[in-house]
C-alpha cells in the first residue's frame, strides 16, 4: 500500500522494553496481536494480523516475519507485508504458499523459532527474543465445544516439556489482556490441566465457566 493511499487508523502500539513492541489485537475484524523486534538493523515480526486496521501500523521496512499458526487473524496480512525472510511451519505453508519451513528449534541472531505442540492449531511456532520474552501466539489456548475447553493430553504434555526448557520468564500470549504472562503462571495452569487427564481418553474437558 503506497503512503498516499494508506489509511490511518488509531491502533495501540505498546512498548515491553526499547526494542520489542506490539500492535494490540482487534475485534472487527479480527486481527491478533502483531510482535515487532528490533534486533541490530533488522525489524522482525511475528505474526501480521488480519485487515488494513492493523496492517497500516506495521513497519513498512523490509522485515523478517514468523508466523505463529495459519489461522486467518494472525497471516491475513502477509500478502501485503514488505517480507524479507518469512518463516513458517508446515501447516502453516500450505496456507500462504511460501516461506522456509521451521520444524526444530532454529536460532537466528538473538531470536529464536521453536515449534509449540498446541491443542489449539497444527504446525504453531513461538518466537524467543533475548532469552527473555517468547511470543506464543494462540499455541496456549485450545479447541472450544459445546461449553468446554477441550485439550489433547498428550499435547499439553509435550507443550509442558517446551515451556520448561526456555530460558525466558514472560510468555507474550496473543488476544491475552496486554499480552504479558509470566512463565511460572502459565506452567502451573497447564500442569493444572494435565492434572485432569482421564486415563481413557486422550480429550482433557475443561468446562469454560470453571477456568
């Protein structure tokens, strides 16, 4: 989009230290929250969010973007995003056609791209910046039926297993009021979770007016 035809529009920028930010979610339409990093001269995002709302207040320098899952309100945007390198999982790329496929933990200056086991989506990446803050996307959440937050428990396992080996202590946590979770309290939920696995099921029912 040219700057004579970009529309302005009042999104939220807010600041977690001097080089990483973010671009708050929105509702209509939807569009998740959108990280932005500086590390050197490079700009980095992960996710892009979804519509001209959102779309208008990402950098409009060449960037290296890390999708976090191929849901629509996190990649809407990538077609009309300046990417330089785009990194994605393999689910991910059958949705957008491009970029280089992320499947083990990969380390690129400061940042690292890690994959998330989710009971939410397939092929979700987290992105860790500075061995301080790991942006996670929607990869915490899970599938929504019938009134129950509904987990894979061997998912949750693993997702456990993930969190304990990164080095950050803050979690940024997509469409979570103002993103920031602490690692300690994320954990405790998911063991909490994993707590109520039945034996006979790999399904773990959470009811939504109980969590």
């Amino acid at each position: 989009m040219s700057e004579g035809n970009k529309k302005t529009y009042n999104m939220s920028i807010i600041k977690i230290n001097d080089h990483i930010s973010y671009i708050e979610a929105s509702e209509n339409p939807l569009s998740a929250d959108i990280g932005v990093i500086k590390d050197g001269d490079k700009t980095w995002l992960y996710d892009v969010g979804n519509g001209e709302q959102s779309l208008s207040s990402i950098p409009e320098c060449k960037c290296n973007v890390v999708l976090s899952h191929f849901h629509a309100d996190h990649i809407g945007n990538i077609d009309n995003v300046n990417c330089d390198e785009l990194y994605v999982s393999k689910e991910t790329y059958k949705h957008v056609g491009k970029g280089t496929i992320i499947e083990s933990d990969t380390y690129i200056g400061n940042m690292h791209i890690f994959p998330i086991p989710s009971s939410h989506a397939k092929g979700c990446l987290g992105l860790e910046v500075d061995n301080t803050y790991a942006f996670f996307g929607d990869a915490l959440y899970s599938k929504v039926k019938d009134g129950y937050y509904i987990y894979n428990s061997q998912l949750v396992k693993a997702e456990i297993e993930v969190l304990e080996h990164l080095k950050s202590q803050y979690m940024l946590v997509s469409h979570y009021p103002r993103l920031l979770r602490k690692k300690e309290d994320v954990l405790a939920e998911l063991h909490d979770i994993y707590s109520n696995r039945d034996k006979n099921s790999f399904e773990i029912l959470v009811p939504i007016n109980k969590k």
